[in-house]
C-alpha cells in the first residue's frame, strides 16, 4: 500500500499552484531574478527524483484499473467441472494467543458441508495462553460429536505460522489444504464452491474474497475495509484476469498439497509466507484461482495500533519476499509483463521510507519553489497531481462501485480519512521496511482479535496489552513539525498549502495520541483486573 506517495505527491504540487494562485496564476515575480544555486538544487534533484519514483506507483493504479475492466468477465467463472470423486481435504487452523475468537472458529468450522470421511480438520496451537486448555478441551467436545478434528500443540513457535503450517503437513490426510485464520468465519458451503476448481491438474490455488464482520465498528474499520476491498476487487481481480501472478492470502483460500510441496514447502524466512509460497508456485507453473464472488468473513484490527502492527508486518514480509525471490523472478523465463507488474506488487512500500526522506526535505524546498516560474512547475505539479491524488481517489472509489454499487458514494466522504490512515502508517512501516532491507530479523507480532460484540470491549483489550514502544513519539514529533510548516505557510501567505498540511498534522497526532490514549486505558483496566483476581484469591 503505498497511499503516502500519493498524498505527499498531491500536497505538493498543490501547495505550488495554491502560491501561484494567491500571487495571480500568471503573476512570475521571480522568473529570471532568482537564480537557483548548487545547493537549491541539491535540494530539489532528489525531491521530485523521489516524487517522480512515488508516481509511477500512482500511474500502476491506472494500469491495475485499465486490467481489471478489461478482463473483469473472466472472474465471473463458469461452474468448474465436477470431481467424480470428491478429494479428501484438510482444514488446518493455526492458532496462537487466540482466547476471544476460537470458540468461534471451531464452532463455525465444525459446521462446514463435506464429507465426513473426506475431510480432517487439524488445530495447530502454538497458545502460550489459557488459550491452549480451553482450544483442547473444545477439540475433544467436537470430536465426541464425531467431528474429524485433531489437536495439535508445539511447545515452541519455530517459523511461527508458516512453521506451524508445515509440521501440519507431516500428518495431513488431505490432497486439498484449506486454511482460516483465528479471526475468519468461512461459510458452509466454502468447500462445495471451492474444491471443484483443482479438477484442472495444473490450478494450485483457490482464493476468495475477505469481507468484514466489524466494518461499521469505527471509522478506522471502515477505512481498513475501503484498502482491503481495493486489493481484493481490483489488484486480485486484475492479476488474475490478466494472468499475472498474484498471492494467496494466507487465508479463506484452498491450496494443492502437491503444489506447496513442488514449490519447496512453507519457508518462514519472510513474514509474509503466504506471498513467498504464491511465487514459488506459480514461477514453478501453478495457476492460481481468484474466486470474488465467495467471500470469506473476518475480523478488522480496531484499534490503531494493532492496524498499525499488521500493515508493519505485511511491509516488512512484502520487502523481504522482494528481496528474496526478484532476482529469480528475473532471470526466470517469463514474460516482461510479468516480470514488471511483480516488481510493482512486491516493492511498494518502499514508498514509506522515500516519502519520511521528503518529508525532510519539505520545509526548504517549499522556500525554494516559491520562487520558481509558474509555467516551469505547473509542467512539474499537474502531472503529479494526475498521478497521485486523482488515482488514489478514483481506484479505491471504483473498487467500492464494483462491490457495493447502490451504496459507493458514501465512500466519498471517507477519502480524507483513507488518506490519513496512509499518512499513519509511514514511520511504522517505514521500520519494517528498513529491518527488511537490512535483513533484521524480527518476531511474527500477531494482531489482537476480539471477537467484536461478545464480551465488554476494554476487558478484553487488557488481556492483550500492546506496546508500542516509541513509535507514537516520533509520530508527535513529525505532526509537531508539520505544524511548524503550517506556521510557515501562514506567515509567507501561502493559505492553499494549509488544508493538505493540516492533513499530515491531524494524522500524526491522531496515531500518536490514538495509540497512547489506548494504551493509558489498556493499563487502568489492567491494574482493575488484578486488583480484583487479588481481592478473590
């Protein structure tokens, strides 16, 4: 997700053109007297040599949208053929710390319509928690009931999930591996409107479409869901249609044993296994299946920090597959087509570290433009606007049009939201970015679930306190300078620049202040839970 590009992009050419506008549009005052020094232009060569980086992942969105319409037809698949013989499937569910939502998953699992006999259901619990006693105790009620379910516990997180994942195949009955994360809620009928698609030998995997059980929880849920639906409805949907590679999600999909097992198996040196297997796979020649019309429920992070832990761990995992399989990507004998759009899907967040280095660089170079001939930078600024703020907007519009179509436009007035949320996520993600690129190894940081709507929300947040360390201080430290520009920008009357400045100054310090005020709330109720086990005992 590379949103900041495009709204660091937007804001700047705005603020140029709003200078101009406010000295009159054709009023160059300057032209010809100011002469730009070395050092100007020490400045300004890598501020739009950034830029004009950040915008070619804007003109991709165009590109993305231009696939999707014209092949958006093939996603709407005709009935596969019919197994004779229905393939026995495995479930594997892996777990860790997941109190809140297991009893949930296994309930809705257990009801899935396949074949007893067929189909083996495995939970692969890394639970250091009271998780553990209670996921086991569930396992043998259902199996009592005569559901094909298996518990299976590790004493270590060795490759956390993708670990998980392939100790699982040891003991795997299935042909077809289903998987669901803690927080998913898949449908009964998930399997009958799956597992027919593998009648074609060379298909590997089946993905469906996530959907949202708490979208209308906050506006940060709503937000999550408009990103997601973008890359569900339009980066899926293209990809697929075009016969581009694209990834499995690591969940609400069907994968072919016998691909995971041609591709190398589940390797955890990336925290992103599932993008890592998906281009293993398909350089190996597996096709891949992007079912839309299924979708799949789950669970959005609520919170800012633990949507901000996820993006951080997608970045990270992204950069890390990146740097581990283009080399083979091009040197492999594919088509140049693919080859390009695989270096646009993996490399995006690079865009996060670029747009701190500009944001840097702002303050100066706003000082320098504004004494720059008008007609010189509107040939610079409208095609940044065109590239940026225009194909944010019209992508993840589009995206709401195809899914919701009698209900997109309320979308509208989430933009500057949306916008923000990008803005938030920069120095997190940037961190991942950076350890990814410099081959720091980290931790698989879950994201908290809550199972929304069954319990008393700040209790259950308690129970998975987060920490975030120094992240929302530099967030405070970056809204504060910011602020300062808008000082600048009123004292050299640059009132066009104001509203897009005030964008990056509220979402600063609506993740900073967001996040310390949960975590201040996080320990009050805390320190009430253990008052009270205390008063019990």
């Amino acid at each position: 997700m590379d949103l900041p590009s495009s709204v660091f992009g937007f804001l700047f050419a705005a603020e140029s053109l709003g200078t101009r506008i406010r000295n009159g549009l054709f009023d160059d005052t300057f032209s010809g007297i100011y002469r730009l020094s070395l050092f100007d232009w020490s400045l300004l060569i890598p501020y739009f040599g950034i830029l004009a980086i950040l915008s070619i992942y804007g003109l991709h969105r165009y590109e993305t949208m231009r696939r999707y319409i014209k092949h958006r037809r093939k996603l709407l698949q005709c009935a596969p053929a019919k197994f004779d013989q229905l393939p026995r499937v495995t479930i594997q569910l892996p777990l860790y710390n997941e109190r809140f939502v297991v009893d949930r998953l296994l309930e809705e699992v257990a009801k899935i319509e396949y074949p007893r006999e067929l189909l083996q259901i495995q939970v692969l619990d890394d639970s250091t928690d009271d998780t553990k006693t209670n996921t086991e105790r569930l396992c043998r009620e259902y199996q009592e009931a005569g559901v094909p379910i298996e518990y299976h516990h590790r004493i270590n997180r060795r490759g956390y999930k993708a670990g998980a994942l392939q100790e699982g195949l040891a003991s795997a009955t299935g042909d077809l591996i289903a998987i669901f994360d803690a927080d998913f809620v898949p449908p009964r009928d998930f399997l009958t409107r799956t597992v027919h698609f593998f009648v074609d030998a060379g298909v590997g995997v089946v993905q469906t479409r996530w959907s949202y059980l708490n979208k209308e929880f906050n506006i940060l849920t709503q937000v999550q869901a408009m990103l997601l639906d973008g890359h569900f409805a339009l980066e899926h949907g293209a990809r697929c249609g075009a016969g581009l590679f694209f990834n499995f999600n690591g969940t609400a999909g069907v994968l072919r044993r016998k691909m995971i097992d041609d591709a190398g198996g589940w390797q955890h040196d990336t925290l992103t296994e599932d993008s890592d297997l998906s281009y293993r796979a398909q350089m190996k020649g597996w096709r891949f299946i992007y079912v839309p019309a299924l979708e799949c429920p789950s669970e959005l992070p609520v919170d800012t920090y633990g949507f901000q832990v996820q993006q951080a761990r997608w970045a990270k995992g992204l950069t890390q597959v990146a740097k581990k399989l283009l080399p083979r990507i091009f040197k492999a004998d594919l088509p140049l087509r693919v080859k390009i759009e695989a270096f646009l899907h993996l490399t995006p967040n690079i865009s996060y570290p670029l747009m701190l280095a500009v944001s840097m660089l702002m303050l100066p170079v706003m000082i320098i433009r504004f004494y720059m001939g008008v007609f010189q930078m509107v040939l610079i600024d409208l095609p940044l606007i065109v590239a940026s703020f225009w194909s944010i907007s019209v992508f993840y519009l589009y995206a709401q049009k195809e899914l919701h179509p009698n209900t997109w436009w309320k979308c509208i007035a989430f933009l500057p939201m949306l916008l923000g949320a990008g803005v938030a996520l920069t120095v997190s993600n940037t961190k991942g970015v950076l350890e990814a690129l410099f081959g720091i190894q980290s931790s698989f940081t879950r994201t908290p679930k809550y199972a929304i709507g069954s319990g008393e929300m700040s209790v259950r947040r308690a129970a998975y306190r987060s920490r975030s360390g120094f992240l929302p201080y530099v967030e405070l430290a970056i809204g504060g300078y910011f602020a300062y520009m808008i000082d600048f920008a009123i004292e050299t009357y640059n009132f066009f620049a104001i509203p897009f400045l005030l964008l990056f100054v509220c979402a600063y310090f609506w993740a900073g202040c967001s996040t310390l005020y949960q975590e201040y709330q996080d320990r009050i109720q805390w320190h009430r839970a253990r008052k009270l086990a205390e008063a019990q005992s």
